[in-house]
C-alpha cells in the first residue's frame, strides 16, 4: 500500500466521519444516523480486499473510539472484523452488481450492531435485546442501507479514479 493510497483513505474516513457526526446527528430522519464508516469500511474490504479492508477498519474504529469509545480498541476491533469479512467475500463475488453491496451492508451492520450490544450491554447484564434491535438495529440498518445506495457507487467511483492516478504515477517512474 502505497503513501498515497494511505492519505487517499485517511482523507476519506475523515471526511465520513465528519458527515456522519455533523451533518446526519443535524439531520436525523428516524432517531439514527446511517454509519458512513461502516459503509467505507466494508466497501474498501469488498473493493480492495482483506488487507485494506482491515486497515480501513483499524482507522475508523480507533477514529470512533478515540472521540466517542470508553475502551481503545473495542470499535477497531469490530470494523477490523468487517473489512477482513468483506474483503474475503469480495474475492468471491462480483463487485459491479448493486445487490450484493445492499447485502453486505445489511449483514455487516447487523453484526457490528450485534457485537456492540453483546460485548457493550449484554456482558453489563442488560438483557432487553427486542427493545436494542427494534430501537437502534433496524432504524440503522435502514438509513445506512438508503445512504449506501447512493453512496457505493460514488465510492467505487473514487476507487477506479484513484486506481487510474496510482498506474499513471507509476509510469512516469519507469
């Protein structure tokens, strides 16, 4: 992984991470916010592989837990887990087709949500998990799986452009 395409993520996540705790908190349509740094997390992983995938996810969560986490790793680890997943099942499936990303999105989110209610409320012996899945799962699934719609095509446009610049760059080197 080149310097550039480090940069090229970092600004990336940034910029999700920004929208996502600035605009969407400002502009919630159902009580939740679409998780933008899932959607670039298991996008990258889906695009990219297993490798940028994890790297991806290492970013955003240390990002989440840094600003919002009460332990240091806890989020990390959770989207680490989802870029390693995705990127594992992108060297599967095909990546043009819409259908499969909606998919991905809904089972990623799914289990992000799963592992932070698990591991942040059920192990502090909060056991009300039909209240957290209809109140927190579901209205998030939701919006992110809209908000991905528009946004894996965009994000998949960036990957090509970038990709595109890195082989051209490479080539005045040779």
């Amino acid at each position: 992984m080149t310097w550039k395409r480090v940069l090229f993520y970092l600004a990336l996540i940034v910029a999700a991470f920004m929208v996502q705790n600035n605009v969407f908190a400002v502009f919630t349509l159902i009580d939740t916010v679409p998780n933008l740094l899932l959607i670039v997390t298991f996008t990258f992983g889906f695009l990219r592989g297993k490798g940028d995938g994890m790297f991806i996810g290492f970013l955003c969560g240390l990002l989440v837990d840094s600003f919002f986490g009460e332990i240091l790793g806890f989020h990390a680890l959770a989207y680490m887990a989802i870029g390693y997943g995705n990127g594992l099942l992108g060297q599967v499936f095909y990546t043009e087709f819409l259908n499969m990303p909606v998919a991905l999105c809904i089972l990623s989110d799914f289990l992000y949500n799963l592992f932070i209610y698990f591991f942040g409320f059920l192990m502090r012996g909060q056991l009300n998990f039909p209240a957290y899945l209809w109140k927190v799962i579901l209205p998030e699934i939701v919006y992110t799986v809209l908000v991905t719609l528009v946004l894996y095509r965009f994000l998949r446009f960036l990957n090509v452009k970038f990709a595109q610049f890195e082989k051209r760059s490479a080539k005045k080197f040779v």
